[in-house]
C-alpha cells in the first residue's frame, strides 16, 4: 500500500487556477510535513519564469526538453530557506496538455532527485534512520483534470514509482502546533593563514558543521520539562470536547542545553594549524518549527526546532557571503577586521493557514522588497501588515587571514638568526669547557 497525502484545499484550488493558463506545461514545488503514517502537503508553488523572453515564449512551445533543471533546483534551495522546522519541500507537480501525459512521468522522476540532491546539499542536520525518503511527483493534466501520484524513495537511485492516495482535506493546518525559542549564539571559527577572502564561506561552513553537531545532541526542554522521546507532546494540554485539538493556534516555548563538554574518555583528534584570522559569530536568534496535531510525538517536534536552529544560521551566513561577494569591488581580500550584520527573520503567514513562512532581511531593505520576494519565490501575496519582523541581534566578526609583512618577517628572521648564533656560542663555550677539562685530567695524570 503506497503513501497517504493529505492536502489543504486550497492547495487544489491553486493547482485547479494553473490549469486555466494558456501554457502547454507548468512546473512547481510542493511543500509539507513528512510523518510515519502519512504527509500533509500545505502549499503548492509553481516555478518562475527564468526572465522576460521566457514569460513571453512560455506558451510557445510544447517541448519538454524547455524544462530548464537548473532553474527548478535554484527556485528550490530558495524556497527550502523560507521554510521554519518541519517544513520541507516534499516534490513537484506539472500540470499538463493531454499530448505531454505519457512523456511527463520521467521527467517528473528527473526533477525530483535533481531538487532532493540540490536541497540535501546544504544541510547541515543530518539525517535519522526515521526521516521518511518517499518524495512525490502529482502530475495533474489541464484537460480533462485526472491526475495521477506517485512517489519515490529518493535514497535509491534505481526506485521505481509507487502509487500514493491523493486526499484533499479543509483547513488541515489551521490548528498546527508551534514551537518557539531564541538561542544565544556564540560561535568561533579560526581561519587558516592561507585563506583567502572567497573561501571565508567554505571555512564558516566548516565551522557552523562543528556547532550543528553540538545542536543536534543538545537537550531541549519544552514548557521548562524535558519529556520522553516517545511521550505525546500534548500530555497535559486542553483538547476539546470531542477529544480533538481546539482550532487555535497553540505555541510551545522551549529552550536549549548545548552540550559543550566532550566525553571523558573520547580520544582527541584535533591537529595543530597556523591562523592568523577568525570568524566570530554573535547574537540572538529567533527559531520556530511547526508540527502537525495527529497524536505529534515529542521526539518529532525536538527534531524539527533544533534543525531550524541550525537551518536558519547556516542560511544566513549563506546569504551574507553571497552579498559580500555580489557587492565585492575587488578580488583582494581585505586586511581590515570587519563586522557585518546578519539579515533578520521576517515571517509571513501561509494562505488558509496558521503556519509562518520566513524571509530574511537586511537593515536597508524595504518593506515593498520584501513582499516582492514572497510574491516572486512563493507565488503568494503577502500585505504589509502581515509581515513580523522579529527583534534579533547578531553580527559577524571577520578578522581575515593576512600574510607576514616585511617588517613582522624581518623580526622573526632577526629572532631566528640571533637564535642560531646563541646556540652557535654556546658550541664554542661547550668545546672550549671541554678541552680545559682534557687538559687538567691530562695534568693530574702525568703529575701522579
């Protein structure tokens, strides 16, 4: 028996608006929660045009080889860092002419391991022996409105489909949990001698690698407790009179225990390297996962806050260095300590849902750029009012790797020279020492 995908209504009311554009093929991502039992599909975004030749060409051809690869798996690293803890990009649908129906299924295959392979590259949490593989492909065709879904496990390069079931189901995430805490980060990351200002990426990911781990065995407590793995993680909490989740949005505080001690008896690996500079990386952030209200089990929800804390730093230093190297004037790293603010966490609420989507921002960034991105990544209109911008501090301390000036190299020369003629003089003191030693030996003897 294959999957089960439930799916917010209005997901097919936006799948059911697609088909009415004169276009022989759309695109798109699907985006949910994974569980044991089944997946819940709550927002559906189709892929944006490339540029202005292809918005006017889209129409134009019926060629599935237009289908641009690269382009889908970019829209979905982007939309991957919009999403908060439990939220993933579960697969992609097409809608489709009549015609394209039998030659559409293996391109689906292509763009759901391509998305899969992109996305997983970034990530820094690594993956549990519980985490489901399954990833869908919904092919939907604009004709005669059939679809057909199917699903592949993503860990097997040679999967062959599987049927799912397809349900369509009102306000499936109006009553979602949340959870939320704020974590004090206090990371740093020594660059070696020889780096250069473009690899400052390379080395913070390296560094932020190191701290993922500590995140990942962490303690998290949840309303002040820590509960069982296995515990519901609505123990105690207020259900309705039927037995169900009332309809408003409940929010669990947490908070996190790093585990910054190394076990006693583990064995150091650590190797002795010249720095010369650092990264150092401060401040406050704001962390929020979201799980869905069937029987939601406590380790569920433990995994899907500790992967957004770690999601929503490694992001951002991601897209910090992709502006230094944007606005970089020249191929020079600079010799100066530089400090850069981290963009903000702006949330949004998802139509039909109570569950929050996020943006980052940077200080000069306007309101109007930002809905203009919600609109452009989620195809979803987002109003001024209901962007929140969380109150957040956190910097980033780049002290770059310089190479030895004349006048440090000519000290440290001096020192090595003024060294090597002390140890120098110190062999003729031992040899002269010596021979007056033989010679009094040599007196007493013959004297005797």
């Amino acid at each position: 028996m294959g999957r089960s995908y439930f799916v917010e209504e209005t997901v097919g009311q936006y799948l059911s608006e697609l088909t009415t554009k004169s276009k022989p093929f759309i695109t798109g991502l699907l985006v949910g929660q994974c569980s044991p039992q089944r997946d819940y599909v709550i927002l559906a975004i189709q892929t944006p045009p490339k540029d202005e030749e292809n918005k006017n060409n889209a129409g134009s051809s019926s060629e599935l080889s237009n289908i641009d690869e690269e382009w889908t798996t970019a829209h979905a690293n982007q939309v991957s860092r919009m999403l908060p803890g439990g939220l993933l990009v579960l697969g992609v649908f097409t809608i489709a002419i009549p015609e394209l129906s039998k030659e559409i299924q293996s391109t689906l295959r292509t763009l759901v391991f391509s998305v899969e392979k992109s996305v997983a590259r970034k990530r820094l949490w690594s993956i549990s022996e519980e985490d489901v593989s399954d990833r869908v492909v919904f092919h939907l065709c604009s004709a005669t409105k059939k679809y057909l879904c199917r699903t592949y496990d993503i860990q097997d390069p040679k999967s062959t489909a599987k049927p799912a079931d397809w349900k369509y189901q009102n306000g499936l995430s109006t009553s979602w949990l949340s959870l939320e805490c704020t974590v004090n980060a206090n990371i740093h990351i020594p660059l070696l001698a020889t780096s250069a200002y473009h690899e400052l990426e390379k080395n913070i990911r390296n560094g932020l690698t190191r701290w993922a781990k500590q995140i990942e065995e962490a303690v998290i407590l949840i309303n002040g407790q820590v509960k069982e793995e296995d515990a519901d993680l609505m123990d105690g909490q207020k259900k309705s009179g039927r037995g169900t989740m009332q309809s408003t949005t409940q929010s669990l505080e947490a908070r996190i225990l790093t585990q910054l001690s190394q076990k006693s008896n583990s064995r150091s690996t650590a190797t002795v390297q010249i720095c010369s500079g650092s990264i150092n990386l401060k401040g406050a952030l704001k962390c929020k996962a979201y799980i869905h209200n069937n029987k939601p089990k406590v380790k569920d929800a433990v995994k899907a806050l500790k992967r957004d804390i770690i999601s929503t730093l490694s992001d951002r230093c991601e897209i910090l260095f992709e502006d230094l190297l944007m606005n970089e004037t020249s191929g020079k790293k600079s010799p100066e300590r530089r400090y850069h603010a981290l963009p903000g966490r702006v949330f949004a609420p998802v139509a039909g849902s109570c569950v929050l989507v996020c943006d980052y921002k940077f200080g000069n960034e306007t309101v109007g750029e930002i809905q203009e991105r919600f609109l452009e990544m989620l195809d979803q209109a987002v109003q001024a009012e209901e962007l929140h911008t969380v109150e957040e501090m956190s910097t980033v301390e780049v002290i770059p790797p310089k190479e030895f000036p004349d006048d440090i190299q000519h000290k440290r020369l001096t020192k090595e020279t003024l060294l090597l003629k002390l140890h120098q003089n110190i062999g003729i003191v031992i040899a002269v020492a010596v021979a007056i030693s033989a010679a009094a030996f040599s007196f007493n003897y013959f004297s005797d």
